[in-house]
C-alpha cells in the first residue's frame, strides 16, 4: 500500500478503536460498585458473590470474544465488517446495561459487551496482520494501539467524572450513542485487505509445545489474575474508603499513563540489564510484594503506593513477559498469529478467574500469594529440565 493511503487509513481505523475503547472503559471506575448497588435489591444472597459475577462473566465472554473471532472473520472476510460486528455488540451490551431494570439483565449486559471487546481487542492484531510488509505491520499495530489506549483513558477519567453528576445507567447508554459513530465508519468505508486467520487446529498447535503450555499456566495466568487488582480492587476499596468515583479513575489513569508512557524508557534499561527470564521473575516478585503488602495493611496510602509502583512495573513487564513467550517456540512449527491468539485466551482467563479467587480466599492477599507460587513452580520445573 502506498505511503500516503496506508497513513489515511491507519488514521481513520484509529479513530473506530478510539470511540470503541472508550464505550468499553467508561465504567471502568465505577462498575463494581453500581453493580454492588444494584445487587442490594437481591434479599438473602451473597453480596460478594453478585458483586464480582458480572466482571467474571464480562471477561469470561471477553475470552469467549477472542476465542470465535477466527469463525466470525473466516464468515465476513472483509475487516470493516468484523469491526462493525464488535462495535454493534458492544453497542447492545451497554444498552442492555444502561437500560436494566434488575440485577440479572445488568449481567446479561455486561456479558454481551464483554464479547464486543474480545472481537475489538483481537481485531487491533487482525488489522497489523493485514499488511506483509514488517514495517508497515508494526506502525499499523502501534498506531492503532495508541487509539486505544486514548480512548480508554478517556473512557476511565470521564466515566469518574459523569459518575457525580449523572446516574451511572445513563452514562452507559451515553456510550451507546457514541458508539453509532464508529459503527457507521465500519459499515460505510472499505477498508483495503481481507483478513486471513488460521483454524481452531492450527492455534491449540501451540499447546503440545511443553515449554509454552509451562509458561501461559505458571506465569501468564497469574499476571492477568492479578491485573484485576487494577480493574476491580481500586475502584471498590476507594468507594470503601468513602472516596468517589472520580479518585478512582484519576488513579487508574495515573497507572495506565505509567505503564504506557514510561514503557519506551524502562524497557530499554531493563533488557540492557538483564534476560527476559529474570526480569519476569523481578516483575513478578515485585508486583506480589506490592499486593501482599496492601493485603496485609489494607489502606488508602498504601492502595496509592500499589498503584503508582505496579504501572512502573507494567511499564516493562508485560513487554518482557510476551517476549519470554515468543523464545518459548524452539523447533514448532505454528505461526507467532496462533500464539498471540493463546496467549490473549489466556489472559482473560485470567481476568476471569481474579474475582473469583479473592471471593473464595476472601482477601486481596490470595492474588500476591498465586503470583508467587506460579513463579516458584516454574524456576522450580525450568531447574529439574
């Protein structure tokens, strides 16, 4: 593709995964405690239980998302109209929340946006994919990434905003409408290049290599079970803390600003410093500490400190953590597109089951304490191998 359309079009798919994103993240500050709020009208039940079910279910159908979107882009074919199809379900997913009446139409809610966001999130990839020449792949994906992650920030610091101001069902239902706008550009403009993803054989390949199935079970599920600290914790313990919504977006700003900002400088002086393999274990070790500690003095400076120090360590983590899992391939023979795909499966499923393990072990600590028994079994195994 020539220079000048390759740079038209990459502007105009970055502004479809800003306005995406940004529905996605609006409640991203204040999703646990309206559904908290909404679950009190449920007499005799569980309210730990009511309150996490639906990020559960969201990221349970995230992953479902990522998991079928090879079926749905082998059906379309052309990526505007699979872009049109996650945006339209994210679209039904926030009306259905912004219009629920009941606890259990706001889970329904919640599930049916989460499947939108697997399609959109593995559809940012689908789209560098598009384009042969490497060059081209990489700016693509980084230039679409950086739209996304724009509007998730504004989707988090306006939703903290609007939620003083404005009942949090209408904010929803606001993300709706919005979402007609990327929906149209989807829908009406052709974007140049089909999608071509493999089979459902092709991806679970990656799962016979010993060495990767290790890896995504002892160190990548953990990670993401933890990242619900970010998503889940901060924005119920501030609200416990009798703080608003708004404190809790401007901290989870603060913390995605970090990681994405600092990301550059801390993964150069980290990969100059040492292997992939023990910077994973540091970021590792040091993001179970922080948890520990806040579990272990559960308050507001603390929560801050967790915060502000896990972006830091996001900044050059999750680079490294991906890296270590591409060197995991040695003499397979499936291809980097069918790894990404388990390795983001993975990742929601660990988002997935976050809720759920602080529900059973009842307390935050139960996260650092899995971060670091996955890391020990894992040197532990690498050693005896």
């Amino acid at each position: 593709m020539e220079q000048t359309k390759f740079l038209k079009q990459n502007s105009f798919v970055r502004v479809i995964f800003m306005f995406a994103f940004f529905a996605s993240s609006i409640g991203d500050s204040f999703n646990v405690v309206y559904i908290r709020r909404v679950a009190m009208t449920i007499s005799g039940a569980d309210m730990d239980l009511l309150v996490s079910l639906p990020i559960t279910f969201l990221s349970a159908m995230t992953a479902l998302g990522v998991f079928l979107s090879g079926k749905i882009c082998r059906r379309i074919r052309k990526f505007g109209s699979f872009v049109g199809v996650g945006v339209l379900v994210l679209m039904i997913g926030l009306m259905v929340r912004g219009a629920a009446v009941d606890y259990w139409l706001l889970l329904l809610g919640f599930g049916i946006s989460g499947f939108g966001t697997g399609c959109l999130f593995i559809g940012i990839r689908y789209y560098a994919f598009l384009f042969e020449d490497s060059r081209q792949r990489m700016r693509a994906l980084v230039y679409v990434n950086g739209g996304a992650f724009a509007g998730q920030c504004m989707g988090t610091i306006l939703g903290g905003i609007l939620a003083n101001q404005v009942p949090y069902h209408y904010i929803y239902l606001l993300s709706a409408v919005l979402l007609f706008v990327p929906l149209i550009m989807s829908i009406k403009v052709q974007i140049e290049g089909k999608v071509e993803v493999g089979n459902y054989r092709a991806i679970f390949q990656v799962l016979k290599n010993t060495r990767a199935l290790k890896f995504l079970l002892l160190l990548l599920l953990p990670v993401y079970t933890c990242s619900v600290f970010i998503s889940y914790i901060v924005p119920l313990y501030v609200n416990n803390y009798g703080y608003s919504a708004t404190v809790a977006s401007v901290l989870m700003l603060i913390n995605y600003l970090l990681s994405a900002y600092a990301a550059p400088y801390m993964t150069d002086r980290v990969s100059d410093r040492m292997t992939t393999q023990k910077s994973t274990y540091i970021y590792m070790i040091a993001s179970a500490v922080l948890i520990l500690l806040y579990g272990f003095v559960p308050v507001m400076p603390l929560l801050v400190l967790a915060v502000l120090v896990c972006g830091i360590l996001d900044s050059f983590g999750l680079s490294v953590i991906m890296d270590a899992f591409t060197k995991t391939r040695t003499t397979q023979t499936y291809s980097d597109n069918d790894a990404l795909i388990i390795y983001i499966l993975v990742s929601r499923v660990g988002q997935m089951i976050g809720p759920t393990l602080i529900l059973v072990s009842g307390g935050v600590m139960s996260l650092g304490l899995f971060l670091l028994i996955g890391v020990g079994l894992y040197a532990l195994l690498n050693r005896r191998s």
